[in-house]
C-alpha cells in the first residue's frame, strides 16, 4: 500500500530528486515548494509554515506517513536561519499530529557537512530556544558585516538543526509516539545551487579543502535521496536522533577516528 510522503525543497535539487524516486516508487508524494510544487508557501515565514502545513495535511486526508525536509538555502543572508532551521523545525511541529496518526510515521531532514564548520554559537543558542527574532537580529549583525561574516549563518542554521533533531527525537512527543527522527548531513551534492562553485577550478578547490570526499569524489543527489527515503520507510524502526554523514568520507577526514575520548 502506498504511503504518504510530504517533500519540502521538491522544486529543486536534492528534494525534486527525492519526490521523483518515490513517485517511481509508486508512493504519494505532496511536494512543498516556493513555487512548482503541489504546496506552494515561504517556509522563511511563521504564516507560511502555518499555511503549508494545513493545507499539505488537507491534501494528504489528515494522515502523513512521512516528512522529508530538504528546503534549504545557503546564501549569506539573514533570511538562511529562517528558512534552514525555522522553516524545518516549524513545519514539523505543525505536521507532527498528522504523522502521528500513520502506523509508521517518519521524518527525516537535511542537515550539512558545514554544521562541523566554525559558525555563531549566539545564533544557534537563539534558534534552539525558539526565538527567531533574536536569531535574525544576529544574523543581520553579522551579514552587516559583509560576505565572509554572513556566510556564518548557514553553518549555524545547519547546527542548530542538528541538534534540534538531537534533542527533539528522543521526547514523548516523537520516539515516544513512535515517530524516527533523523537527519543526513550531504557532502558536495552536484546540484543548482552547488553549480556556481563548481564550475571552475578555483571554485572545486576551495569545496574539496572544507570538505574533502576520498570516496567517488562529489556525490549526485541520488546518494542523498536513496538514504532519505530509507530512513523513513517502514523498515527503520529504531534509529532515532543520528546525523547521518553521508559524504564520501569526508566526516572522518575531518574529525578522524576518534570521536569519542571528549568523554573519557
């Protein structure tokens, strides 16, 4: 029997890959998106959250098997931690009751490699207190200050996110209602919004010196998306609150083998 899966980002890149697999799938997929999409809303407001998830819940008949959140942008901008973190920790919030009416509700999203790069640990403090006014003023202090500042938002919208899914998946309100929730944490995806970058020379050495891949180089937005739809099928039972590196090794590379001494 098919399931019910809400893509958010489904416009575009790593969420348009996704919707089109589990559509080959042969499941039902509600697309959310600025525009093309089944739900056409800003996740980078409180009222379009609102809005796309009520009517993302009407489309689905009041039951949702699954949440993919892959919205996401990357410009060092304040309106980065809107819709990187607010605009997926919101919407979840608002969909959570009409997950968990599923027999196998779950929800995935998409954090980043860059949540492991320096960031604004105010902003991020902000974020996870909810306070979205705080985290923008922040944001707009630091995207004041020019590109090399600002681009700290997106690392910080990323870590936040992280640790929100830390947090959140193991409350009564998810594990407890037997909802699995995870992230995955991309390396360099070859998609629209990493096509800039990638173009030149300059550009792919600058990305594989932050984020180093020893495995099959970047990664095509499949290898995101084939995981995404694994961690919320019926078959993940148990894994709950991981940030999922999916990067070609790049994870290891950076915090090496051994991450685990911080508490001996």
């Amino acid at each position: 029997m098919a399931r019910t899966y809400v893509v958010t980002g489904s416009a575009s890149g790593i969420g348009a890959t996704t919707a089109k697999l589990l559509n080959e799938r042969g499941e039902r997929v509600i697309g959310v998106d600025l525009r093309g999409a089944d739900v056409e809303a800003d996740l980078s407001t409180s009222q379009g959250r609102i809005d796309a998830a009520a009517r993302a819940v009407e489309l689905a008949g009041g039951t949702i098997d699954a949440v993919i959140a892959c919205a996401g942008i990357s410009a060092p901008i304040p309106k980065t931690i809107s819709v990187n973190y607010f605009g997926v920790t919101e919407l979840l919030q608002h969909l959570r009751p009409a997950l968990a009416k599923s027999a196998a509700p779950r929800a995935a999203v998409v954090s980043s490699m860059a949540s492991l790069q320096p960031n604004s640990p105010e902003m991020v403090e902000a974020a996870l207190s909810g306070d979205e006014a705080e985290a923008l003023r922040i944001a707009e202090g630091l995207t004041a200050q020019g590109p090399e500042l600002g681009y700290l938002v997106y690392p910080a919208s990323k870590r936040a996110l992280a640790r929100w899914v830390r947090r959140t998946s193991i409350t009564p309100e998810w594990a407890g209602a037997g909802i699995p929730l995870n992230a995955v944490a991309p390396g360099t995806v070859v998609t629209p919004m990493t096509a800039g970058l990638l173009e030149t020379a300059e550009g792919r050495a600058m990305v594989d010196a932050a984020v180093p891949m020893p495995l099959n180089g970047h990664q095509p937005p499949e290898s995101i998306a084939n995981l995404l739809i694994w961690l919320t099928s019926v078959e993940n039972s148990h894994l709950a609150g991981q940030v999922i590196y999916d990067d070609g090794g790049a994870d290891a590379t950076l915090r090496g083998d051994d991450i685990w001494s911080w508490n001996d």
